[in-house]
C-alpha cells in the first residue's frame, strides 16, 4: 500500500516520460499530492506536463522548483535522471527519501508476483522471454520495467496480471527498497555506466541490490559460469538455482553434442539448439535463464505437460526489437539492428555471434570503457569499423592497429549510407554501438528505428 507519510505531504515526481507520467498518475489516483516536474522543454515533456495538468496535478516542463522539492514527503525519479541532478541533490541534502518509479508500482501493487532480472547484458531478452513462457504455461503476464513498459502503467491497469516479469536496471535497483521478488534472475556482470558510477565495484553494488531483502524463502536464478554472478550471490539467503554451458553443478545445461547440442534439465532434454531461432550462444543462456526461472516459480511449471509448453515457448519466440534483430537482406548483405547493445561486453556478444564478414556500426555517447577490450572479436569478424557520434573520435584512437577504422560524423543516414557502400554480398552490417544514443537520438529504440529505415531505403 501507498506509505501514510507519504500522503501527509507532496510527492515530487522528476520526469515527465512514461515512467514519470504514469507514477504521478498512480500516487494522485491513490490520495496522495503530487508536483511533477521536467528540466526539458522539449514537445516530449511538454506533452507530458499536458497531461497531468488535465489530470488535475501541478505539472511544468522547463525548470524544477527546488525549494519545493526540498520540502516534499517523497521524491519519484525517473530512469533516466542521474543521481546527481539538482532536483535529487537538493532532495538528498534536505533528508527527503528519493524513490524509483518502481517502488511507487510495487507499493501499489502489494503482494503482486514477479519475477526480476538484472545483470549487464541479457536483461531485456531473458525477460520477453519469462513474460512469453509464462504465457505458454497459461499465465496473464505482463512485462514491464526497463523493458519498456513502466510498472506503474501495469499498476493503473484494472485488469491485475498473474505475474509480472520486471526487468530492472542498476538505476532502478538502487532507490527500489521493497524490492523482493518471488524470483530473481542475474544473467551474468560486466564493468557498464562507468560515465554514471565512480567504479565498477560502485555498479556492482547496485546491482547486488537484488537481494536486499533475501529470505528462506526467496529462489535465486543464477549464471553459474559467471564468477562474479556466483560470488556476488554466496552468502545470500534463499535457494540457488543455476544454468550454464561450462558449469557441472548448473541443473540447467547446455550439452553439446557433435555439431548441435540441447539444453537440459537435471539431466532431461527440454530443447534442441537448431529449434532455438535466436542467434548465438548468449541467447541459449538467456533461453536457459528464462526457462529454470519459470520452472522456479511454481511447482505445477515441473509437470511434463508443462515442460512441454516451456520448449513450445522457446520455439515460437522472436528476439525483442533492437537486438540482434535481422531487419533484412538485400543485395547479398545481412543487416543486423542491435541498438540495444550500449556497453562493450554486449557488443562482444554481438560480434561473437557472426558468422560472415562484418561492417560494424560503433559509436554514440561514450561510457568509459576502452574500446580495445572488442579486440579479439574485432580481428576475427569485422572487416572495417564505421565511428561515428561523440565517440569516434576514442574509437579511432583505441582501435588504430586492430582494424581498420573509418571516423564519421553525426549524421546517421551518411553512417548508413557508408555502410552500404563498404558492404560486399555476403557481409554482415552490424548496428552494435558499445555507446549510449543519447548524443544524437532519444533513446536507443530511435537509433535502431532509424537503423531499420535506413536500411531498407533503395
């Protein structure tokens, strides 16, 4: 339930997106005041103040009040506002709690299902993947959270779904207190947001946020391949539960055998590799992921008819938009769109998972890892990297010697127009940036929607 103090006061919601939006909707419908408020001035927040005010709450792009912040019972923030923004200093300096638009929903939420996932790559994939087998075993589902849809709009939803498969970020976790989800998933770690946190180490504790609230009774998903997963994880209270390709003690395994292989289950085939139409081993992991954390969540998801809909499941899906998704083929050449790749270990994955010679697409707002670390994949699969956006300047410099580099501009249709001049019948042009998209797009689904138009231009 929505806490009594924060009723006794005003909540302040920063950020005007969906998430912001939506959260100022839900604490207004539930009785508490809410000022909402965006520092932009773009038509996005501007249509987002529009509609609270409609709504009949005090809403105004532009600018922040912080006088009035510093006075509120609570501060919302959205994703997307880093945690050094003035409206949550001046919180943070005058004692006012700050939550995520995540702890709004499950406040109003209480006692619903879910299952959480976190980690550095695999979040968003793992999670369609949860939500769509859960709907394969005969669940009312919703997938939301960093996934894209705010857990707060499922939250104003008259219809409450069975379970909610929530994918969250470090962001997220961090100022989510109530999180305890009936299961959680860690899909694996790697150094990401280094341009928002201090050390990888500072990242990782974020992220090991997903237990806080660790009992006897919580069931924990984990990447048994992954030592950092797996130390992370030691200690913590509640059941372990692992998948893994390399790890003998995971009950859920990838076994190859000859030029195929199939995942099993304690021992019992639950699928074929070639009947998983996702590309690369990163996906047979997040297949796995998905399919112990269903089967964790109820013991009626053991039952051979059931286990049957979990392999149904993983051969009727198809990979989220703007990961590693085929937008077509033409002239010869394959066109890749994973714009959802914004950190270097996601990249690898990506390049790991070619098969042909490649025209790799990199750049955007840099994050602060160095770019040699793609360098293997790099020498093995990319015939020529195009860098473009504020990062290029750093790709070209860290990339000199290892292949060869062309440095772009901002101008995306050039990106891609280059990219198809450079690409011969049988290449691969592969969208994986290793950046954020905030130098030059919203967010990384316009990147990859612009990428999917691009390409398909004549």
């Amino acid at each position: 339930m929505i806490p009594a103090e924060w009723k006794s006061g005003e909540a302040a919601v920063i950020g005007l997106g969906r998430s912001g939006v939506n959260a100022a909707l839900l604490l207004a419908r539930d009785g508490v005041r809410v000022y909402a408020s965006d520092g932009g001035g773009d038509a996005a927040a501007e249509a987002g103040a529009t509609r609270l005010r409609e709504a009949g709450i005090d809403a105004g792009a532009g600018a922040h009040d912080l006088e009035r912040i510093a006075r509120a019972a609570v501060v919302i923030a959205s994703p997307g506002v880093p945690p050094d923004a003035p409206p949550l200093a001046a919180a943070r300096a005058a004692h006012v709690p700050v939550v995520s638009e995540i702890e709004v929903a499950l406040r109003a939420l209480d006692g619903i299902r879910y299952i959480a996932i976190t980690g550095t790559n695999g979040k968003t994939t793992t999670t369609a993947l949860i939500g769509h087998l859960l709907r394969s075993v005969g669940k009312r589902v919703a997938d939301a959270g960093n996934i894209g849809t705010p857990l707060t709009e499922i939250a104003l939803r008259e219809d409450r779904p069975e379970w909610i498969a929530l994918e969250l970020s470090s962001f997220q976790l961090h100022d989510t207190p109530s999180v305890d989800p009936a299961v959680g998933v860690l899909t694996n770690l790697a150094p990401d947001h280094l341009d928002r946190y201090a050390t990888a180490e500072e990242y990782y504790g974020d992220k090991a946020l997903l237990f806080r609230n660790a009992n006897e009774q919580s069931t924990w998903v984990l990447n048994a391949d992954d030592a950092g997963v797996m130390t992370m994880a030691a200690g913590v209270a509640g059941a372990h539960r692992g998948f893994g390709i390399a790890s003998a003690i995971a009950e859920m395994r990838f076994v190859q055998e000859g030029s195929g292989g199939e995942i099993r289950w304690n021992g019992a085939k639950v699928l074929a590799r070639e009947e998983l139409p996702l590309l690369g081993d990163h996906n047979v992991m997040n297949a796995m992921a998905a399919s112990l954390a269903v089967i964790s969540a109820d013991p009626a998801h053991t039952t051979r008819n059931a286990l049957a809909r979990i392999a149904d499941g993983l051969r009727s899906f198809r990979a989220p938009p703007h990961r590693l998704e085929m937008v077509g083929e033409r002239g010869g050449v394959l066109w890749i769109n994973d714009s959802k790749a914004t950190n270097i270990s996601s990249t690898q994955v990506a390049i790991d998972g070619m098969t042909r010679p490649t025209v790799l697409l990199l750049g955007g707002r840099h994050k602060g890892e160095p770019y040699t670390a793609l360098a293997r994949g790099l020498e093995r699969h990319v015939r020529v990297v195009l860098a473009y956006g504020e990062s290029a300047s750093i790709i070209e410099k860290d990339l000199d010697g290892i292949v060869p580099v062309e440095r772009l501009g901002r101008d995306f249709a050039e990106v891609v127009a280059r990219a198809r001049a450079l690409a011969k019948p049988g290449d691969v042009v592969l969208l994986s940036p290793a950046c954020s998209s905030y130098d030059m797009f919203r967010n990384y689904e316009e990147r990859g929607a612009a990428f999917r138009r691009l390409a398909g231009a004549a």
